[in-house]
C-alpha cells in the first residue's frame, strides 16, 4: 500500500457538503476502470488524498486539487462559456495563492483539475505551472471543447488567453479518463507546454509493457558501449532491464526526456566547423550550452517551441520561465544580457529533434517589463537553421 508517511501538503477547510460529489466522482471513476481504493481522505479537507490499486495489482496515489466545473449562465458572461473557480480558505491574505504540493518521493502523483458531475468530464491545467497560482480566479473554456472531450473521451488544447502570459495547455477527460489522466501527469510533470501537449496527444502512441517484454513489437538495439556496460554493472541489471525500467517508470523517462534536446543541440553545434570548446552548463539559472565561435565565447539558450502554430503556420514560443521570483513578477522574462543565442527546438511540432537559431537581442522588448524580453516569440524568418550564420553575426 502506497505509504501514509509524507511531507503533509498545506490543506484548507471545504464545505463537506460542496465537495463530496468531487471526491465520489474520482473514487467512482477510479472503480469503474477496475481499481480497488484504500484510502481516501475526508471531503472537509482539501487538497484530497486518494490511494488505489489497479487491476493490474499496481498501487498507486493522487493529491487532487479538484474544484466544480459548471455551465451556469452568468450575466454579461458568453453562454458558450463552462468554468471553475479556484477557490480554498478566504481572501483576508493581501495576495492569497494556492500552495500546489509536489510529493518529493514520487510515491504521489498532483493532479489540478475542474469536475463537472452532472456532465461527467473534467478539465486539469498543469500543477506544476501553477504551483504559485492566485486563489480567487476563474478558469473558463468552451463549449466546443466541452463537446471534444464527450465525444473523443480525451482531449488536449492550448488556452488562448490564460491568467498572466504564460500559455496553458488544458487537458480534458470523461470519467473513464480519470486513470489515464494520473499517468499522464506522472510522465509529463515539469514538462514545457509544447511537449505537454505532444504527449497528450500521442500518450496511446507509445506501449505501455517494457522493452524487455515487448516480445517482437519494436527491435531493440542495444548499446554496447563501455559506459553502457559500466552503468548497467553498477545497478545490477542487464543494459535491456535498464531501458525496460525507463520505460515503465514515466518520472524517468521524463527527467531523460527533459536532458534530450539539451544534448541533440550539443551534439549538432559541437560539429560546426569554427567551433571549439562546445560544452553543456548544467547549472540552473545559466544558459544550456557554451562554446567559442572563431576565439569568441558565445552561449546559446534552448527553448522547446509550443506544439500549437501560429495561425500563419510558424512555430510559436513561451519564451518565459516557468516560475517568477514571487517579490519581482519581471523576473519571469529574460533579459538580452543573459545569453547570445537562442535555440528553438521543433520536436513538439515536427516530432524530430531540429533546432532554428536567432540572436537574442533581435528578439522584441516585453510591453511592460522595462528591460525584459516579449514572452510571445513567433519563429519567424529571422529564426535561420543555419546556427553558423548566426554566430558569425553574433561573434562579429
């Protein structure tokens, strides 16, 4: 059974009465996909704690933030419009924010999600985009893709406009998607939007059952590199358990998959010619890759492009962080000082591991942040494939 030891969450009194139909939804949707549950906490409390065993004899956990979503008309509001307040406690703190709870051992998995019981779909937005997030605000979303969710069971889409200028990418559910919801979130947690997006909309692309067990299914080539070998003594496995345990472990798989762009664009800029001393920073809060460009000392930002294009087609970045320092809001964007190039990766729309490049000074101010960097960058004509070209502008 999943363990009851834990760092405790912040949790906030609720209406028993307001929320036990959030928490019977859950259980109940759980139920019908085959699971057994063995806790869950009291509907007077907030955020709500579930543990359950799969059919499968999997045993697993979930923190849901979960509020009611409804179509109420509201005056001067559209009628096309469904919604759910984010609301927990009251508003006497001067900014009240919701505390979202990440469990560090893994052992429970975050979801943030909007209930219609009567409708019997959800709505989730990222928890960890919205970690920090304002208490008191409405999410609204359409009509129409309350009917994408009825119809498919299972749907994905970017929020036009969301509560700052961070993009959203929403995903929604009927109740027999409940399950397939948690797994999601634990292979995306921390995840950009763009990629957000793209393993939504290909989570049943990719089997479930471990590489080791795929019985003729893919061809496996397995490395027989010395490092290989080495990592694969070191835990006592044999190098096909090693990438089978990837695979069915989505917090790892997500932590490599997080590493990958990273290392495709090291491995492409270190082959130019006029390149020298190419290396990966690592370090958080610096850019991702350093090198020399003919003796002068470039650094290059990689960014992962939304997988929504813009309506002329171009390929779009958030190009943000995800978190702000909560005493200075600006401290979200970039500055132009902080590195000489930025990398767009494509991999959310192309599905392949290609990169445009542009010089982060021709990217456009921010309206409001005084020395800051637009957040919305569309990857436009003056983004080149050709990253020589561009640090031969950079460097000169």
């Amino acid at each position: 059974m999943v363990g009851d030891v834990m760092q405790q969450p912040r949790t906030y009194r609720v209406s028993a009465r307001d929320r036990e139909p959030l928490v019977e939804w859950m259980c109940s949707a759980l139920r019908n996909e085959g699971c057994r549950i063995l806790y869950r906490s009291p509907a007077d409390s907030a955020p709500f704690r579930i543990t359950f065993e799969t059919k499968e004899g999997e045993r697993m956990g979930v923190i849901a933030y979960a509020f009611l979503a409804n179509h109420n008309k509201i005056r001067n509001r559209p009628e096309d419009e469904h919604r759910f307040q984010i609301k927990y406690g009251n508003k006497t703190e001067a900014d009240p924010r919701l505390d979202v709870w990440h469990d560090p051992s893994g052992l429970y998995t975050t979801i943030f999600l909007g209930i219609n019981v009567e409708e019997d779909y959800f709505v989730a937005i990222d928890p960890v985009l919205n970690s920090n997030i304002k208490l008191f605000i409405m999410l609204g979303f359409k009509q129409h893709e309350v009917d994408q969710i009825r119809s498919k069971g299972w749907h994905a889409w970017e929020r036009a406009k969301s509560f700052d200028e961070r993009v959203q990418v929403l995903v929604g559910g009927t109740g027999a998607s409940l399950l397939r919801l948690i797994r999601f979130e634990q292979a995306v947690q921390g995840e950009a939007q763009g990629h957000r997006q793209l393993v939504a909309e290909t989570f049943d692309r990719v089997p479930t059952r471990s590489l080791a067990d795929a019985g003729g299914l893919v061809e496996v080539h397995l490395p027989q590199h010395a490092d290989a070998q080495r990592l694969a003594r070191e835990l006592d496995l044999t190098p096909t358990e090693v990438f089978g345990l990837i695979e069915r472990a989505p917090r790892l798989k997500q932590a490599v998959r997080g590493w990958v762009a990273e290392e495709h664009l090291f491995r492409h800029l270190s082959r130019l010619p006029g390149v020298s001393d190419c290396e990966r920073i690592e370090k958080d809060g610096q850019p991702d890759v350093q090198l020399r460009y003919r003796d002068v000392r470039l650094t290059v930002e990689c960014k992962n492009v939304l997988r929504a294009k813009a309506a002329d087609g171009a390929a779009r970045l958030d190009f943000q962080r995800t978190r702000a320092p909560k005493d200075n809001p600006c401290g979200r964007y970039y500055q132009a000082t902080e590195f000489d190039v930025v990398a767009a990766c494509l991999h959310a729309v192309s599905e392949r591991w290609e990169f445009r490049f542009a010089r982060t000074h021709l990217l456009g101010p921010h309206k409001t942040c005084s020395g800051r960097l637009a957040s919305n960058v569309k990857v436009d004509a003056q983004w080149l494939a050709d990253a020589e070209a561009v640090f031969e502008a950079a460097a000169g």
